[in-house]
C-alpha cells in the first residue's frame, strides 16, 4: 500500500478497543452506553471528537464517558459483530486512528476476528465499509485477519516488512525448525472485571 494512505489497524476487543496507526497505539475501555444531555459537572469537560458517536439517529458514549450513561451496553456473543455498539466503538476506533480528524488520504484498515468467528469475515468488513461512509471516507480498503496472525507477522517481520532474523528470545531458525504456538488470553480468560491490572 506504501505512501499516499491513512494506515489504521483496529482491534475491538470485549474489555479494550486497540487502535495504532503511523503514529503510535492508542487503547480505551469497550464501553458504550447511551448519550444523554449533561446538565451538571463539577468541572468543565472538554470532550474528545470520538467519545460521543451518533448514527440513524442515536447517539452513544464512548469509553471512560460511559459513567455519564443511565447504563452500559455488553455484549459477548456472535451477534457483536452486527451491534450498534460494535459499530459505535468502531467509529471512535477509526476517528483515533485518523487522529480525531477526517481522511486526507486513501484509508487502509486491517482489523482481526477470533477464528471461531472467522465466518463473519464479511459481515465484519461491511461493518467497517459502512462506519466509513459515517464518517465520510471513501472507497476504504478493509482487511480482517485471524486475530492471531498478526501476533506471528510481528514475530516474523521487522518495522519495515522485511523478515526479522531475531525477535526477542525468537529466531528465524527457530520459526523455521520448531512448531510456534500463539496463545490469545482474552479479557475474561483470567480474571473478573474488578480486579484488572492495567
């Protein structure tokens, strides 16, 4: 893709949503609840152009704002792919990649599924296509990978694609010689939400 894109890579995960561009990572709570008028705060809030999303005539807080919410949306099945709040935290994924502001460039955005939900590779990349065309971007390139394939790229390549001859305590030899296991601990694998270690 080289010069001349917007490259953002997403990961919208149930405890956190991961965003990293040309830039630098950015991370804030999977949290959406709906919007509501503040009437009164102890201090001023300055707000953030992606932490209130609105779209068909709804509009949701996103992150750390949902304390303002009456309550939190949650999901954790299937359907997660085809919800608003998939969608919302979506939005505020892709207006932090662009750096709160618009598309200036043709958008690349790479995003992963867990393999047990690679089925719905379509259903994820039309969710993308549409939260684009929110926000006014045109004719994205969208691609979903198996969550765990981007864990093996970044072992295997180096920052300019190239393949890495030494990777931590991993070399070329031993990716080439021995079996590597990924494994992906999720959000609700270890531990219950009131004891996160962040």
């Amino acid at each position: 893709m080289g010069r001349g894109f917007n490259k953002i890579g997403i990961d919208v995960g149930y405890g956190y949503t991961k965003i990293a561009n040309d830039e630098g990572q950015r991370i804030f709570p999977s949290k959406v609840g709906p919007a509501k008028d503040i009437s009164f705060a102890l201090r001023e809030e300055t707000g953030n152009p992606w932490d209130v999303i609105s779209f068909d005539g709804k509009s949701f807080f996103i992150g750390d704002k949902t304390r303002h919410s009456d309550m939190t949306l949650t999901m954790r099945t299937r359907d997660w792919i085809s919800s608003d709040m998939y969608r919302a935290l979506l939005s505020a994924a892709v207006r932090l990649g662009l750096n709160g502001g618009e598309a200036t460039a043709r958008t690349l955005i790479v995003s992963g599924l867990p393999v047990s939900y690679y089925k719905d590779k379509v259903k994820a990349e039309n969710m993308i296509k549409q939260v684009c065309s929110d926000l006014k971007i045109e004719e994205p390139h969208v691609s979903i990978i198996p969550q765990p394939f981007g864990t093996f790229c970044d072992v295997l390549f180096d920052d300019n694609g190239d393949v890495a001859e030494q990777h931590g305590s991993i070399s070329i030899n031993d990716i080439r010689v021995k079996r590597l296991g990924i494994v992906d601990i999720g959000y609700h694998t270890t531990f219950p939400d009131s004891n996160i270690v962040k």
